[in-house]
C-alpha cells in the first residue's frame, strides 16, 4: 500500500513537470495570434534570391599612353602696351571707358586740333611760296617763247585756289580733305607751269626745308588723334575729358586677351623631357573644375640660377577672355608619348591581397581577372600581356569601374548608365 502511493506521488509530479514544460517552452507566445502553416513554413526555410549589383563599366581600348609632369604657372600676355600722348593739348573728348572691347584703329581719345591745323596751313602757304620762288626763276630762265607775265599769271591762280580752299577750310565749309586735294592742285599746277627739270622736281618733293615743315606739321596734326594700335581691352583710364596733357603723358592700357601665355617653371632635372610643340592641360584656382588646353610654345634656352628651374612658355586660346593676365595656374605638361598600349581606368584597377585585378562582365557575373599593370598616369594604366587564359585583359571587354569595391567571383551584376 505504501508502494503504491509512493508511485502515485512520482507519476503526479513527472505530470506536472510535463505541463510546465510546455506551457513555458513548448507553447508560443500568447502575443502571436499567427499560426504557420505547412507552406509557410516551406518557404521561410527558403533563402531569399541574390539581387543583381548595379555597376558601371568601360571598354579596355587601345591607345596613346601620355606622362606627364605638374608645374606651377602664371598667366602673361605679350601684347600689353601703355598708350601716350605723343603731343600736348587739351582733351577735347574721351571716347573709351574701363574695360571697354576695342577694334584696331578705333577712335579712343581725341586732343583740340586748332593749334596744330594752323601750323599745318602755315607750313603749307610757306611751302607753296618757296615752290613759286623756285619755279619763277627756272621758268624764266628756261621758258621757251613763253613770257614771265604769263608764268605769272599760272602761279598766281594756283595760289589764288588755295587761299580760297584754306579759307573755306577754316570756316568750316570744306572737309579736310577736300582741302588737301586743294592743295595738291595748287602744286600741280605751280609744277605743270612749265617744264621742270629734275632738281626742281625734287625740292618740290620734299629735300626743303619747307617741305620737312608741312610733314612734320601734318604728323603732330594726326597724333591729336589716338586710336587702338591692336584689338584689346582698355583699363587703367587716367585722364579726363577738357584735362591739359604734356606731351608723353599716359592716357591708359591696352591688353589683349584672345590668347595668353602661362609660363611655367620647370626644374633644370625635368626640362629635357618638354618638347615644343606637345600638348599641355591648365586648371586655374578661379575654375577649379575647369580644363583649359595649351601648346608648349616654346622653352627657355636659360636655367635660372636662384631656383635651377626653366620657364616653359604655353600659348593658350582665351576667347571669352576667363584667363586673366596675372592669374596663378596649375601646369600639367606632357614629357612622354607611349603609343599602342592597352589602357583601363585607374578606377578599373583593385589590390586584393598584394595582386592586382580587374573586374569584367561575363554573361551578367563578374570576374575577377589579376592583372600586370605597367606604365602609368593619373587616368589610366597599361594592362600587360598574359599568357594565361584566366589572367589578363582583352581590347574591347567591359572592365568595371565602380560598384566594385566589395564584389565576388561570379557576382551576379547589373549594367547602369
């Protein structure tokens, strides 16, 4: 009887083990009102499907690979010129401003005439009155059946014509050069007057000293009168309209900003690799993300015995006139030219365990191929030959570029723009 209530005590509390084991391990959560069925539970065991990585990619191609060097530059201009009044007068009218765009030969400063039209008139009536002396005493001496009254006479219209000219000149009612026409009327007509043997011809050209007169009047007549030397740019204005100017007196600048030059220093060790005449890539602080191309123009035969450097001189084409003279630019000159090389982007090129390799896309995978990298710039490298299959890359595979960093072996990838 004792055995069988010791066994009924056991049996109890295996029972009552059993149910704490299930209400507390065996039992779900009271919170989850879900139950999983058959299927369900199918395909959470499942492992979701790999989704394609975005890439980008390139063509491996054949081509020109270019060394370069890095050098520091500053932009000049070899045509930049002080303009100067090459006589004195008052300004009688400004006819540029600051930064204006101007054409050769354009008008920009105009100084009061009257002075020097005077002097030219002066000078002319002076000239005139010598060529009569002269031509009065050859033809009378020399005439053939011809009167001094009637040389006389063809002098005197002559002279007659050109007072009236200068007079309708002064007051305005002929232009210039309907007055010089006048002139050279007048002194046809003194020089038709007779035959003219080659001694008078010449002192009626210019071997007087009247006639060094009327040129040299006539000179200082036309400097009044300033114009562009060359298309440029004004700045640095320093007169003003009705200022008196001596004469050398500085007016204002002209640039011209259609080409520049930046002259870049070179170290005495490196300049043996520039050639006049290669390609050069310019960046300027002021357009950081912007390129500018040049050509080496030339490079100097002097080494600069402070710094043992050499400038190398770039022309470089400034149509919309960004560069500025005086601007400070970042140089890169070509110094080597390796031609027929099979090039990728640096971008391309992954260190894995001390080798390098590259990425391509076969049928949507990626794989990896190790790869020997030769020369070198910034942009791109040259993958060598490989003998074997699995090594290496071909012309025209598409190598990867980005998106590539954590990829594996048989990555399934997808192509983006």
């Amino acid at each position: 009887m004792l055995f069988s209530k010791k066994l009924l005590t056991v049996v109890l509390v295996v029972i009552l083990i059993g149910l704490v084991l299930y209400v507390f391990v065996f039992r779900r959560s009271p919170d989850s009102d879900e139950r999983t069925t058959p299927g369900e539970a199918a395909e959470e065991k499942e492992a979701p499907a790999e989704a394609p990585i975005p890439i980008k990619v390139t063509e491996a191609v054949v081509g020109d690979l270019t060394i370069t060097l890095k050098s520091p530059g500053e932009a000049v201009t070899d045509r930049r010129v002080t303009v100067k009044s090459e006589v004195s007068g008052i300004v009688k009218s400004l006819l540029t401003r600051e930064s204006q765009p101007v054409r050769k030969g354009d008008m920009l400063l105009e100084l009061d005439d009257k002075e020097y039209k005077l002097d030219l008139e002066s000078a002319e009536a002076d000239r005139l009155q010598n060529l009569s002396e002269l031509l009065l005493e050859k033809q009378f001496s020399e005439s053939e059946g011809e009167s001094l009254p009637a040389v006389q006479e063809k002098m005197y219209r002559a002279e007659v014509e050109y007072e009236r000219a200068r007079i309708s000149y002064r007051e305005g009612k002929i232009s210039e050069e309907e007055f010089q026409e006048a002139y050279k009327r007048c002194e046809m007509a003194l020089i038709e007057s007779g035959e003219m043997k080659e001694e008078i011809m010449a002192a009626a050209k210019g071997l007087s000293q009247s006639e060094i007169r009327v040129k040299k009047a006539r000179m200082d007549l036309e400097k009044t009168k300033i114009t562009a030397p060359f298309s440029g740019v004004v700045f640095g204005i320093k007169v003003s309209p009705s200022e008196h100017l001596p004469a050398n007196s500085e007016l204002f600048s002209l640039v011209n900003l259609d080409r520049i030059q930046v002259h870049a220093k070179v170290l005495e060790s490196e300049v043996g690799k520039i050639k006049a005449g290669r390609n050069a890539s310019l960046r300027f602080s002021s357009y950081p993300d912007q390129v500018f191309r040049g050509r080496v123009a030339a490079v100097s035969p002097v080494i600069n015995p402070e710094d043992r450097s050499c400038n190398v001189i770039v022309d470089v084409d400034n149509p919309r006139h960004e560069i500025k003279p005086g601007m400070h630019a970042e140089v890169e000159l070509v110094t080597e030219i390796h031609q027929n090389k099979l090039l990728v982007p640096q971008d391309a090129v992954l260190t894995r365990e001390g080798r390098k390799l590259v990425f391509v896309v076969e049928e949507g995978l990626a794989k990896w191929r190790y790869v020997q990298v030769g020369l070198e710039n910034e942009d791109f490298a040259e993958i060598l030959p490989s003998e074997r299959a699995t090594e290496g890359v071909r012309e025209g595979e598409a190598v990867i570029i980005d998106g590539h960093f954590t990829l594996a072996h048989d990555a399934k990838v997808r192509i983006v723009e």
